[in-house]
C-alpha cells in the first residue's frame, strides 16, 4: 500500500494486531469465544457504537466534539417511539426516514451555532445536550414506551438475520463501508480531513472550515438519529434517560481508534478497531470472571497509554541562520 | 479604451488601479498601482506594514478591496475568494506555509481540483500526474510522502506545484525566502525562471535585495499603502530602492529626553543559539537606549527571549552590572532586573480576560502578597498609582484588559514590569500596531525610565521610531549583528542596507 508511510496508517496496523492478539487470547482460554455466534454478537453488540463512533470521528476530524451525541439518540429514539406507538400501522420506513430526518436536524442546529457565530464546539453541544434531554421530557411527559406498546415490525427489524448477522449488524458493515467510501473517495470526505488539519490553509484553497464543520455535525446527527430508533427497537423500550452518558464511550472509542483530538488525523479502520477492542472487552470480562465494571477502567487506561505513545515532542525549528556562507 | 491602443506584448497581465482597503480605520493599502507581465518577474519591495501582504490577500480573494479596479487581461474583475482566483489563474505561494502535514503532497498539490471518476477520486490518477509536475519541477521527493515530513523550502515547492495543476497566468510568491537557505533559495529561484520563461506573470516579494536584482526584472516600491514608484530593475541601485522604501514625508516627533550616559547595566558577549542567533555582543548603560533593528526573521525576539531566560544560550556570557550571570529561566532574569515586553501583547503581554489591577499585580506578588495572601486593596492602589503616572484611559483598576485599546493595553504591560523598578527594560516592537498618539505615550514613558538611569533595549522594525529614540542602533541580519550606529551617524539609508545586505 502506498498509505504505509502515514502513520495513521501504521497506528491501524497496530490496533488490529492487538485487537486480533486480545482475540485470540481470550479464546486460547475459552474456546467457545470465538465461535461464530458469539462473534456474531458481538458484532450485533458494537454495532451502534460502530455507527455513533463514525459519526463522531467525523465531527472530531473538523476540530469539533459531539457531546450532544446520545441525547440526540435519545431524543429522536422518544420520538419514533411515540410515532410507533400512535401510528402503529405506518410501518418501519418513515420511522427510519423521521430517526434520521430528526437527528441531523438537531446535529444542524450544533453546526450552524458552530459555524455562523463561532461558538466553542465543547460549549454548543454541552449546551444542546441538556436541551435534546430536556425535550425529549417534554416530549414523553416522563413517561416510558414499553415494548407492549411497539409494533411487532418495529421491534422485529433490527433483529432479521440475513446470513446469520442480524440487521443491526448489517447496517453497520454498511455504515463502515459508506464512511469509507465517503472518507477516502469524494472531494467531500477529503475537504473534512483539510478543514481540520490545517483550517487557515484550507481557506486559502477554498475550503470553509465552517461549513465543514456544520455538515459534520449533520452527519453525525443524521446517524445519531438513526442510532436512536435502532437503540430504542434493540433494547424495546423508551424513557428519559436511555444512553444516558454514552457519548463518552463513543468519544473513547474514538481516540482508542487513533482519532485526534485537535483534528485532522483519524481512520474508518482505526474507529471500528476501536469500538471492537471496546466490544470484545466487555464481552470478555465476565467470561473471566472480571466485573464488567473495569471496562471503563480498561478503556481510560488504553487512551492514556496511546496518548503517551504518541506524544511527540516535535522540536520547533526555526531556521534563521543562513546554513550555507553568502 | 486606452490599452487597446498599445501593442500587444505591452498590455499587462494583472493591473491594479488606485486599489483602497483599510481594517477598522487603519488604512492598509491607500493607493495601490501596479502592472505585471507576462514572462517578467516584478519584485514588489516595501517595509514591513507597507502594505505588501494586504495586496497578496487581496489578489487572491481573502480580502475585498474598498475600491480601486482590478484588469485581468484588459478586463475587470473581482476576485471573490481563493478558488476564484485560482479558477482565475492567480495563484500564490503565502509567506506563511499552508500546506496539509496530515496530507500527502500529491493530495495537497491537487487540493482544490482533484482528479476524479465519475462521483469519486481518482487517487492514481492524482498520483502519476503529482508525480509528473514534480519531475518538471526536477525534485525529488514522492507524491506520496505525507507533507509533514518535508521541509520548509520542500513545502513552498508543494505550494508552487499546487500552481501547475491549472492554467497559471500570475503566480505571488510571498516573502517565499524567508525561512529558507542560500541552496533552497536558489532552488526555488530556477522553479521561478521556468515558470517565467513558460509566459507566467510573477510577483516576487522580498527584503533582499540581492535576490531581487538575481531574480527581478521589474520592481514596484509601497510605501505605508501607496504606489511610489516603478521600473525595470536593470539600471536601478540599491541605494535607490531603499530611498524609495523609506522616504517619509512628514518627520514624526519623538519625545526622547537627554540623558547622560551611566555604568554599564548590560553586557552580553558572543551570545549564540544554534539556528537563531550567532555571536552577538553588546552592552548598554545606564540613561541609554539601545535600539535593535532588523527584518522579520533576523534573530532578534529570539534573543530578547533568550536574554529573558525563556530559552537557553548554546554559547556566549551574559553580564549584569559586570558581573557574570547565569538566566535559566524568566524568574532568574527578573531577580537580576530584567523586564521583557514581549512583540505579541494579547497572547504573552496581558490577560485580557483580566482586570488592570490583577495584570499589574502580577509581577508583583511577593511585595503585595508577601505572606501569599492577596490583598484586593494594596492591588487597586497599585494600579490606581500606575493608570494615572502613565495616562492608561479606563475607568479604574477594576476595568479589564481586553476592553482597553491596543495603546492603553500596551501601558498596562509597562506598568507591570516598571512597578517592579527593573535595571533593563527589554521591548520587543512595543508600538507595533497602536495609534500615533499612545506611540508617543509609550516612547515618553520608556524614555523618562531610561532618563532615571535605567536601560532600554528596543527591538523595532520601525525605523522612524528606532531613529528617533535610540541612542545607539544595532542591526541584525539572519542571526548575527551586521552593523552598530550612534545616534549621530545613522540615517535611514545605511540602516536598511545593513538589514537587507543590499
């Protein structure tokens, strides 16, 4: 491959061997690990992370941060729940057209406050992330949606298993290819990674950084959205606080990826990586016997231990001296 | 129309006709003229604040013009922002390195217009024709190298390439020597004549004279935002430019007082710092005030800092009051009575988000506080005592920093370190960019400190300022001391030409 040289590239290279090495470890003590229904499952089990952690990256790579990430899965979840609930008949497409059309409506209103009055990212979506929780109060009166109140459709698309991988999964193989696709091949995926590299070049080439940033934050919205009705008919039930707190798992799993937090470097491969590592982990710990309570524990010691991998010190030069005589 | 007249090869390229902007009041550019033409390279010379950059942003679509016509080709335009002006043919290498580090040179050559199939990129596409334009341009690294493993002469050369990608009718290259060595410069020089020899329109900003005159066919001289004149280069001095560059109408008044001159404060002897600065020596005594010029990138903010203990010296002394000193770090040089007002006071000056009193305070805490506690009055009476001894316009200690204009934030820094009752005070540009009347309000202040018997050392890239308010003048060129002047004997002249090695 001619990307060898990119370190991103090698950082990959990394992670998947200690991904596959942590495989293999566990199965070398249990065998029945790596049977193909579990990895099925867990498969099905970082799905969502997969999906909100792509979309996450993105807005990262711009030099942003979703904070408001799970409440706008929540808030969108509540509201195809309730749609589902009244509408029982409608069917899953326009709840998969109202999840998405929600969410990246609410990432647009973070990228539009991040773009059109400069606003710190950090500030906008904590901001946003107590209103979407709020609303979605409002928007329930605090009440749940169980799943005696879901259609058997609704509930039941996610888990149709075509290959022996359910929905969920397929949508996030689909998701990953997508990004890739999206990340790699169009002029669009690669003005996300400029903008965030390098903002003051990217607008001396043309490139709006702010409006780089703003379709980030709709992206990730959009498949927030998504995320939510997918959370929702996973797990069957709706309330105020459902993902509560997950945004930091979809942040960690970013920067275990080798995603940087000041912008411009991070890969679809290393993301997924990163979620899997996060998966099989806790997926893992109770098979051991390990309360599945270490797994943040677990998580924050790996991205403290990559951070310090790869810090750098980069000496500054500056070239003054003419280093030939006149 | 007139042009039509003229033969062909006379019809400029890109013609700028009486082109205004001003930023918040400040004119930038007043009256901006100038031709270019195709297979000439026309050397665009002025000092710093001349206008030079704002002219650049505004050829290719950064800044809007406030009036003035812009002829491409005999037609008017307006460049709207930099994909316009590329689509234009306008291209530019900025003085500053915009290139991607994460990219790889051939994405960061082809940008703004990246080959593609259908919806999707073309990566190998991108990659043999990145690989082509650099064999034209005879280098030789690969396109796939990511950007931030080249150097700085690697980097514009990218930039350059990025220009090759299209149709370049006018190619700016902005102050592109400034980091770079004798054997870079030369290389990017040979890039230059080729593109010239192909038909392309250049424009060549520098300081150095000698590359001018290696380079150039053409100059064109700004000065504080106007055209003052132009020509061919062959059959033009040096002497000439300069006179051009730096001739002032109207001779601004500085409030310098005489002093008589004291003991030696300051001495430093064969100071160096590998790839900043090498073997300057000077010393500065008492009720003096020693000015240190040079252009941007001479070495001299990294000597005022080295002097300050932000970083350490490779080799050389440093001497205070005779003695010899050892300043590792800022808080050694404040106890030896060293102050230093740094260039940039909104990042390393002042807390903005601060009041005047806090900011004053500061350096003075073990006086104020000697227990470590704070005392909000003894503070407010501080800063009380100081906005009124240096006229600092605000409505009290409790006003913050970042509400005061640029003059009267410069005051407040001054007052920070002057409560302390330093020996030498160090300036690093300390009028850069603040209006004519808080100028002179912060030359009268350094000058009476001086007048006390203290020091001043004032690096300056304002020669009005350097000349009216030094007793002696150093200059610096690319790290090293290149000439000394008493007040007497310097003249705008010989100062430039000891800066530029014209």
């Amino acid at each position: 491959m001619h990307m060898i040289q990119n370190s991103a590239a090698r950082r990959d290279l990394a992670l998947g061997v200690i991904v596959v090495a942590l495989l293999g470890a566990v199965t070398a003590a249990f065998p029945q690990f790596a049977r193909p229904v579990n990895l099925a499952e867990i498969l099905d089990d970082s799905a969502i992370l997969i999906l909100l952690a792509l979309g996450q990256m993105i807005v990262i790579l711009t030099r942003g941060i979703d904070l408001s990430i799970a409440a706008n899965l929540a808030l969108s979840g509540m509201l195809v729940a309730l749609f589902n609930k009244n509408y029982p008949e409608a069917g899953v497409l326009p709840v998969l057209l109202i999840a998405i059309a929600s969410g990246a409506f609410l990432g647009a209103i973070n990228g539009l406050l991040v773009w059109r009055f400069k606003l710190p990212p950090i500030v906008v979506t904590l901001g946003t992330m107590s209103v979407y929780r709020g609303l979605i109060y409002l928007l329930s009166g605090g009440t749940w949606v169980n799943d005696n109140q879901m259609s058997p459709s609704f509930l039941d698309f996610v888990r149709h298993q075509v290959l022996g991988l359910t929905t969920l999964s397929w949508l996030a193989i689909a998701g990953i290819a997508l990004a890739a696709l999206l990340m790699r091949y169009t002029v669009t995926g690669r003005d996300l990674y400029a903008a965030g590299g390098n903002p003051a070049a990217a607008s001396y080439t043309g490139i709006d950084p702010g409006r780089m940033q703003c379709l980030a934050y709709t992206v990730c919205g959009a498949i927030a959205g998504l995320c939510g009705y997918l959370w929702v008919a996973r797990f069957a039930v709706a309330y105020t606080d459902i993902a509560l707190g997950f945004e930091l798992q979809v942040i960690a799993a970013c920067l275990i990826g080798g995603v940087a937090i000041a912008g411009g470097v991070g890969t679809v491969a290393g993301v997924v990586l990163g979620c899997l590592f996060i998966g099989i982990i806790r997926n893992a710990l109770p098979l051991i016997g390990v309360s599945p309570f270490w797994q943040m524990g677990i998580n924050g010691l790996v991205i403290v231990i990559a951070a310090v991998l790869s810090a750098r010190r980069r000496e500054d030069k500056r070239a003054i001296l003419e280093t030939s005589p006149a | 129309m007139a042009a039509a007249l003229e033969p062909v090869t006379a019809q400029p390229v890109l013609n700028l006709t009486q082109v205004r902007k001003s930023f918040g009041g400040v004119h930038a550019l007043r009256d901006a003229n100038l031709d270019l033409y195709a297979g000439q390279v026309t050397a665009l010379i002025g000092e710093n604040g001349a206008g030079k950059s704002t002219l650049v942003k505004i050829l290719c679509g950064i800044h809007q013009p406030d009036g003035g016509e812009i002829l491409l080709d005999g037609r008017s335009i307006r460049v709207r922002d930099p994909e316009h002006a590329r689509r234009l043919g306008i291209n530019v290498v900025h003085q500053e390195c915009v290139v991607f580090d994460n990219l790889t040179v051939a994405e960061n050559i082809f940008v703004s217009a990246r080959p593609r199939k259908g919806r999707f990129i073309a990566w190998s596409e991108m990659r043999k024709r990145a690989a082509e334009i650099l064999r034209q341009l005879d280098v030789s690294f690969s396109p796939d190298t990511p950007a931030g493993q080249l150097s700085v002469a690697q980097k514009h050369i990218v930039q350059i390439a990025r220009a090759l990608t299209s149709q370049a009718r006018v190619l700016i290259l902005d102050e592109p020597t400034a980091a770079l060595s004798h054997r870079e410069a030369d290389d990017l020089f040979r890039i230059a004549r080729r593109l010239r020899d192909a038909g392309c329109a250049l424009l060549f900003i520098s300081h150095k004279f000698e590359e001018i005159f290696a380079l150039a066919d053409r100059y064109a001289v700004f000065r504080d935002g106007a055209s003052v004149g132009s020509g061919m280069i062959a059959g033009t001095g040096s002497e000439q430019l300069i006179r051009m560059m730096v001739g002032r109408s109207v001779e601004q008044l500085f409030p310098k007082l005489e002093t008589t001159l004291g003991e030696e404060l300051l001495r430093v002897e064969s100071l160096s710092r590998e790839r900043e600065f090498d073997q300057v020596s000077f010393s500065v005594r008492q009720g003096e005030t020693l000015g240190i010029y040079g252009l941007v990138g001479a070495g001299r903010t990294e000597l005022a800092q080295c002097l300050f203990g932000l970083s350490t010296p490779d080799a050389g002394a440093i001497l205070v009051g005779g003695q010899p000193v050892s300043i590792r770090s800022p808080a050694d040089a404040v106890a030896q009575g060293l102050a230093y007002v740094p260039e940039d006071r909104q990042q390393q000056g002042a807390i903005l988000a601060f009041p005047i009193a806090a900011n004053v305070a500061l350096t003075n805490l073990s006086t104020l506080a000697p227990r470590g506690i704070c005392s909000r009055e003894r503070e407010s009476e501080l800063a009380h005592h100081w906005i009124s001894a240096l006229g600092v316009k605000a409505t009290g200690p409790e006003q913050n920093v970042g509400d005061l204009s640029g003059g009267n934030q410069q005051k407040v820094v001054l007052a920070k370190w002057l409560a302390r009752s330093p020996r030498v005070l160090i300036l690093d540009e300390p009028t850069k960019g603040i209006d004519v009347g808080a100028k002179s309000a912060v030359h009268a202040v350094t000058s009476a400190f001086a007048q006390r018997g203290n020091a001043v050392v004032m690096i300056s890239s304002e020669l009005p300022e350097i000349l009216g308010m030094s007793d002696r003048i150093l200059v610096m060129r690319r790290g090293r001391v290149r000439a000394l002047f008493n007040r007497a004997e310097a003249t705008a002249e010989n100062i430039v030409q000891a800066a530029t090695g014209a």
